[in-house]
C-alpha cells in the first residue's frame, strides 16, 4: 500500500498533522503538491473539491479529521480506547472550529484582496474566538490528562495536531496576532514548550521543514 497525499505548495496544519504522524512510525509516502494557480482547473478532480487528499489503491480520500485518523492508526499514533478516542477527535475538531473562526479574515485577503474587511474581521476574531478557543483547549487538556504532557498520556495525533495549530497562531505569520495571547493559557504554553523539545518529535526532517 503506497499512500500519497496531495496538498496545495505551502505548508498547513492540515496536511502537515498527516506528514508528521506517518513520518514518525517511519510510514513511506509521496507528497504532491498542486500550485494555487492550477487549482481552478483541478478543483473538479477531487472528490469533496478540497485539499487536502489522500489516495490509496487508486482511491481518494478526503477530510482532514478522517484522513488524520487513517494515517494515526497506521502510525500507532491514535488511541484503541473510546474514551481516549473522544479526547483524540475532540482535539482534531478543535482544530476545525478554530480554523473555521479565523478563515474569513484570511479569505477576505486572499480571495477578495479585500484587505479593510480582512482587518476587521481579524479584530472580531481577536475579540471574539482567540483566547476563548485555546482556553477550551486548556480546558480539554486539564480535563483529559494526568501528566500535562500529552493529551492522553502518551504522545499522538492529538498532540501533533495541538502543537501544529499552536505553531501556526503563534507564527506571527497571521496578522495582528502575535505569541502574547498564549500566555493567557500558562498550561498550555508550557505544554507546547514541551513538544517543540520532545526529541522524538523534533528530531524528524519534516518536523525542521515545517518549523524552518
Ligand atoms: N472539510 C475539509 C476542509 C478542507 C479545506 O478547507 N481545504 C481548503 C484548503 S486548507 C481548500 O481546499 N480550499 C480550496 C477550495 O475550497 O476550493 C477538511 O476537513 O479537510
């Protein structure tokens, strides 16, 4: 079974969460990349219209919470036990619903070239949804695990995933946000201070291509 995922050419939580988890049971796969000018003419190719894609056996597959599943059971890197599961996909919707907040302001610049609307509804979500959705996540975190390490104790999927968001709001690659607001959620800065210097983590090739 050969697993190749196609993405846009940069780098996003959504792929990135895929290329982490199998890179890190020593999973081989292909990466394709499609250039945001070709996408018009691709688009129809694929089955839901979206990015990014996994195809397996001459199958697609799509959506990242379903795709990060198939690729963490491969990897060892998701839970066997149903409650550890709900804390695993609770942090992968998470991940969805704080993006799903912030995607606006980004398609108002991107799309539109709307950049007065980009700023405004940047502010509403700095207003609105920032510190509130990673204090859910605090929350999750305090609520789910006994050593604060990882969510369910041991390192998986859904710290890839926390790490990866935590990595891109903190960036200062999104305007008007920078690291500050983490410092509102302590656990967690400490917690993701903790998986940029878990070794085994880090020490991956893709784990320095995302972070570089
Ligand atoms: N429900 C999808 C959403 C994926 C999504 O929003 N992909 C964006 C890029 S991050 C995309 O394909 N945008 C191009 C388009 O919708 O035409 C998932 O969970 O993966």
């Amino acid at each position: 079974m050969m697993i190749k995922l196609i993405y846009f050419d940069f780098n996003f939580w959504r792929v990135d969460i895929l290329r982490l988890c199998l890179s890190y049971s020593s999973i081989p796969y292909e990466l394709q990349r499609i250039k945001r000018q070709d996408w018009k003419k691709k688009k129809n190719q694929f089955p839901f219209g979206q990015l990014p894609v996994m195809q397996v056996n001459n199958q697609f597959f799509s959506h990242t919470h379903s795709l990060a599943k198939f690729c963490a059971n491969q990897a060892s890197l998701y839970e066997q036990d149903e409650f550890k599961m709900l804390i695993v996909d609770q942090v992968l919707d998470w991940a969805n619903e704080i993006t799903n907040h912030i995607a606006p302001s980004i398609r108002a610049a991107m799309r539109e070239k709307n950049f007065e609307k980009s700023r405004e509804l940047r502010k509403e979500f700095i207003k609105n949804d920032l510190k509130r959705w990673f204090y859910y996540l605090e929350n999750l975190l305090k609520r789910s695990s006994e050593n604060k390490d990882f969510f369910t104790d041991k390192f998986g999927i859904a710290d890839i995933t926390a790490w990866r968001i935590i990595l891109w709001f903190t960036s200062g690659k999104l305007d008007e946000i920078d690291s500050s607001f983490l410092n509102y959620t302590p656990l967690l800065k400490k917690y993701y201070d903790g998986i940029s210097n878990y070794e085994p983590f880090t020490k991956l090739k893709v784990y320095k291509k995302i972070v570089s």
